[in-house]
C-alpha cells in the first residue's frame, strides 16, 4: 500500500467528494483526514463500503457523551499534576490573525479526536473479526441522534506545511516531537499544521514536552482508549468489515492484509499518543471544546 499516495479533497470529483462532503458532515469538521484520503487513494471501493458500516457509530447521542467524556479524560488526567499552559496572542510571536487562525484550526483538531480514535479502534476490529458490541447499550442515547449542537460551528479547514519545508526555526523541535510519538521520520498532520506558527510551536514544545512525558499523560492515553474500547464494546450492531465481507464485495486477500496493518498501526502505534495529545493543544489557546453535557 503506498501511503503516499493520497486523493486530496480539492482533486475528489463524483462519488468520492460526496464522501468527502458526508466524511466531514458526520464528523462534523471541515477537514478530511489522512486516513481517508490515502485509503480512499489505494482502494477506494473498500472505502466506499467501509464509511457506510461504519458512519452509524458517530451519529448517536452515545457517541455524543463519548466525545465530552474522552476530552474530559484526556485533559482531566493530563493537568491533574500539571496545569496546561495557556497562551494569549500578545504572549506569542505570531499576529493577532495569525492566532484567531490557529485557534480555529486546533478547534478542528479537538473535534476529530475522538471520532479518529473510535474510528481507528471500530476498523482495526472489525478488518481482523475481533468482537464488537459485546455490551451493547440499551439506553435510548444508544440509538437516538446526535444533538445538533454537539461540535457545531467550530473549526477552520486546517492547512500545512509541506513535508520537506519545516521552517529552520523548527530543526530542533521536529526531532523532539518524532523521538516522543517514535516516528522514524515525517509528521502527523497536527504538527505539519502547527509548523505554520513557529512562534508558537517553539514555545509551547518547550512548556509541554515535560508535561507529555509525564505519568499524567501516560494515564490519559489509557484512560482515553478504555472510554474508547468501552464504547466500541457498547455499540448496538456490528459493522461487516471482516474479511469474508469484504472478499464478498470485491476486496482481494492481499488488499485486506494491507487495510489491517494500516489500522492496527494507527490503532496500536504512534498514532496512539498523537490523538490524544490534541485536545491538550487546543487547551493551550482555549480552543478545546465542552467538557461537560450541562
């Protein structure tokens, strides 16, 4: 699979920006990640058929309460020995523009967090045939839609640096943040997009690195994925993605064996300590969503 590859949103024509624009309707953000854009540019009719036994488990009002919650948790677990720094514009070497673009775009990033997570869990078991829905909840929240106002109106469509152009203020920050995630090279989007502010990538970096490496944040990312798993565990029905559906709608042995290690690793890899760690940024310029359904 070549993970390079990707179909950007602005090249998508047909079915596939209808997808697009439905991907980003249920997530409720104005961003089509990764994940999607190089699934979709290897096997795109595996992707066609996966978002629609999959896009039941973000439209529920359990799916609601599983988004607080997992901020909560993250952040709950994270500033109960630190607190999270914050940073007004002026504190910054970036513009007051600049900082209402940043703000809006690490909002983006706290919306997807937790519908990244359940997404990378609810694939990884459904490709290997692995249990889902083993407690399924029988509360009307269960099956009863997502509120309207969950997530709505917040965020801007994120933009990036490119691979090969980190800013020179960045030389010693991009190490930093690859030996902490164990990237080998490259970096998640998050990063790519936050490399447009070196004046405030530098710093929070600086503040936050101990702050990630700390027993709190090693917390949080298992207190996130066990509200993760808890809520996969409670889903009402199962999404068909084992192999033998996916063999009967087209989907050839080695392309499965492809698709399981791609989402085993986003599930169980580096990616682990990357999506937690974004409503934690978002925190820093107070663009982190509820934290609480009153």
């Amino acid at each position: 699979m070549d993970t390079s590859k990707q179909l950007y949103e602005i090249d998508a024509t047909g079915w596939k920006r209808g997808l697009y624009d439905d991907i980003k309707r249920t997530f409720r953000a104005p961003i089509v990640n990764w994940i999607f854009r190089t699934t979709i540019a290897n096997y795109p009719e595996f992707l066609r058929y996966a978002w629609g036994q999959v896009k039941p488990a973000f439209q529920t009002a359990r799916f609601g309460h599983l988004s607080v919650s997992y901020r909560d948790t993250v952040l709950s677990a994270v500033s109960d020995e630190t607190p999270i720094p914050t940073y007004r514009c002026d504190e910054l070497e970036i513009t007051p523009a600049e900082y209402g673009e940043l703000r809006g775009q690490l909002a983006t990033y706290d919306i997807v967090a937790p519908r990244l997570a359940v997404l990378f869990e609810l694939v990884d078991r459904a490709l290997s045939d692995e249990p889902i829905g083993t407690a399924p909840d029988r509360t009307r929240d269960a099956t009863a839609p997502l509120p309207a106002e969950f997530d709505a109106e917040r965020g801007r469509p994120p933009t990036m640096v490119a691979f090969d152009e980190t800013p020179a203020e960045l030389v010693d920050v991009v190490p930093a943040i690859q030996s902490f995630h164990g990237l080998e090279d490259g970096l998640p989007s998050i990063y790519r997009t936050l490399a447009q502010w070196p004046g405030y990538l530098v710093p929070m970096w600086d503040d936050l690195e101990p702050i990630l490496r700390s027993d709190g944040f090693s917390t949080a990312v298992v207190d996130a994925r066990t509200a993760v798993t808890e809520y996969v565990d409670s889903l009402p029905y199962t999404p068909q993605l084992g192999p033998e559906s996916l063999e009967r709608n087209g989907i050839d042995e080695p392309a499965i064996e492809e698709l399981q290690t791609l989402f085993r690793e986003f599930n169980q890899g580096a990616i682990e300590t990357v999506v937690p760690a974004l409503p934690v940024y978002a925190t820093t310029v107070a663009a982190a969503g509820s934290r609480s359904l009153e």
